[in-house]
C-alpha cells in the first residue's frame, strides 16, 4: 500500500509552501521536521510546532494540523521525534517520556531563531500520544504561549496501568516488567530489537471499536505511510518500559499559559483528557485560560484528520488569541 500523496496522507493546500527543517535537541539527536509557510507570510509571524500522534511521523497527522493551520495564516512545523521517521536516533522505533518531551521544546529553539517568527508567540499542539507529552513540555517550557492536545493520550498511564487502568496493580506490572526485561535480554543476545507489531492487518469480528479505529486510519488509504510505526511493525517490544517508572504532567496544575484540551465524545480515550483537565486546573491559580472541549460524536480517529469534525476555526481563535 503506497500513502495517498506522495507519501504523505493529505494534499498540501495550493496556499502552503512546504520545506524541510532540521534542527537539534538538547541531548543532540537530529531531528526533521516540514516547515509549512503561508504564501502570503511576512515578518514576525505566529509559530506553531506540531507533533504525534504516537506511533505516526509527520507525514499523518501532524503534516495535516500543519498544513491547515498555516492555511489561516500560522508558519507550523510538523516533525518527527527522536528515533522515529527520519529523525534521528542510534536506536530505531523506541520512545522515551523525557526525551520525546525534550523535542518539543527543541523545536521552539528551532522556531525561536528564524527571522520571520516572533520568538514571543510560539505554541504547541500534540496529537493522541504527543498530546499528553505537549501538556508535559508546557509545564516545563515558559516559552510556550498556547498549548493545544489533541485527542490525548496519557503513555505513561496506560503502559502502567493498562487501557481504562485495568491492570492497575502491583502483581500485572510486575509480570509484565518480567516479560519486557526477558525481552532485553533476548534482543542484547541477538543484536536485534523485536518489534511488538504495529496495527493488525485483519481486525477480528470480536475486536474493541478502538482497535478497527485505529485500524481504519493506519492501514487504510486514508492514513498510511511507509516510514509510520504503526502503519508498520510498530515500536520496539521493550520501549514501553521506561514509561512505566516515568509519569508526566506531574506539575501540569502549575502551568500558566494557555490550554486547550479536545476530545471526541465517543472515544475510547476520553477519559485521558478530562482527567488531565482536572488535574490541570485543581489548585491552578492559572485555571481561566485552559479549557476542556469534548466533540459531540468523535472518535479517537476523527481528530487525526476529519477536517469537518476537527474544530479549526476553534484552534485559530485559540492560538490568535493567546499568542497574540
């Protein structure tokens, strides 16, 4: 299966220029990323970095965001994470809590040095995964004006505790802990890092919704690329292991800038999202500018790239407003 436009999953708006970006983080790995601009872009322009969902690379969904955002005026930088796409990394396919949270912010380094941006007015958007390390690199990054998750998934919550927490306990992390640790054995003796398999070809006829969801995005024209993971063979079998030690958003109710969480109601994931909210606003003398907005009706998948149920008039308004 080839990605419907020239390996990308949309069609670049007739408005957009688009051109490569290269840029460093701070532990030093090259990252790539597309550089959307307006055609009609002058100087000091808004910026937005863009990222995720977990498991994609810029080519999806982040490409998308970007593409339509700079279509209403914004310059967006859509890029892939460390180890992921063509980003850089020694070891493929592996995602780490403090270093994919570490990207975002080099990305504002990168935005902040280029001569047609306004270092003052540069915000953030994460997608699915990336949504809830956008709310974790907000916490950290005072540069960061307005921060936008997108169908949020908290990876830390869920590689600990299981989807909707339901191997919450001592005794599951601690077998699974056992079975990731064998695994590294396993891959240090053959020299090779299993991959844990990305979206399943087949979807059983007994699957959870959320399974033919994602299914319906990553391998379907719709969504596929050949460079995404879980278009693919997905992510190393042991990458879920530092996530399991390593919580984020422990500070989120510290964050003073702008917010804004959206969800669909029907997803499988909401309930990432409204309990980050809560814990986001819980004692925040800075509660006024977040906000929590649940789409009627969505899906997780219907964020990625439904231009009609995506609210982009909404992040518009948004980023305008606070990054003003």
């Amino acid at each position: 299966m080839k990605a419907a436009h020239d390996g990308y999953s949309f069609v670049l708006s007739d408005k957009v220029i688009r051109t490569k970006a290269e840029f460093h983080n701070r532990y030093g790995i090259r990252l790539v990323g597309d550089l959307y601009t307006p055609k009609t872009a002058g100087s000091k322009m808004s910026a937005i970095a863009i990222a995720g969902p977990f498991g994609a690379v810029k080519e999806q969904s982040a490409g998308f965001y970007a593409n339509e955002l700079a279509d209403r005026g914004f310059i967006t930088l859509a890029f892939d994470p460390s180890f992921i796409g063509e980003s850089g990394g020694g070891v493929r396919n592996v995602a780490s809590p403090d270093i994919n949270t570490e990207d975002f912010s080099a990305a504002v380094d990168f935005l902040s040095v280029q001569e047609n941006i306004d270092s003052e007015r540069i915000g953030i958007l994460g997608i699915c995964g990336f949504g809830g390390m956008a709310i974790n690199a907000a916490a950290m990054d005072t540069r960061i004006k307005a921060t936008v998750a997108s169908t949020m998934c908290d990876m830390t919550r869920v590689n600990a505790k299981g989807y909707f927490d339901e191997n919450d306990s001592a005794d599951a992390r601690f077998e699974m802990k056992k079975a990731l640790n064998a695994q590294r054995t396993e891959d240090y003796r053959n020299g090779v890092y299993k991959r844990a398999g990305g979206v399943a070809e087949e979807v059983p006829e007994d699957a959870p919704f959320f399974i033919r969801d994602y299914h319906d995005y990553y391998k379907s024209k719709r969504g596929f690329t050949e460079r995404s993971l879980n278009s693919n063979e997905g992510w190393n079998m042991t990458s879920a292991l530092s996530f399991v030690n390593m919580p984020i958003l422990q500070y989120s109710n510290e964050i003073r800038s702008a917010v804004l969480v959206m969800h669909g109601e029907k997803a499988h994931s909401c309930y990432f999202s409204k309990d980050a909210y809560a814990a986001m606003i819980k004692d925040n003398p800075y509660a006024d500018n977040k906000e929590l907005l649940i789409i009627p009706d969505a899906v997780h998948t219907d964020l990625y790239d439904q231009k009609s149920i995506i609210p982009f008039d909404k992040l518009e308004n948004f980023f305008n407003q606070y990054m003003k």
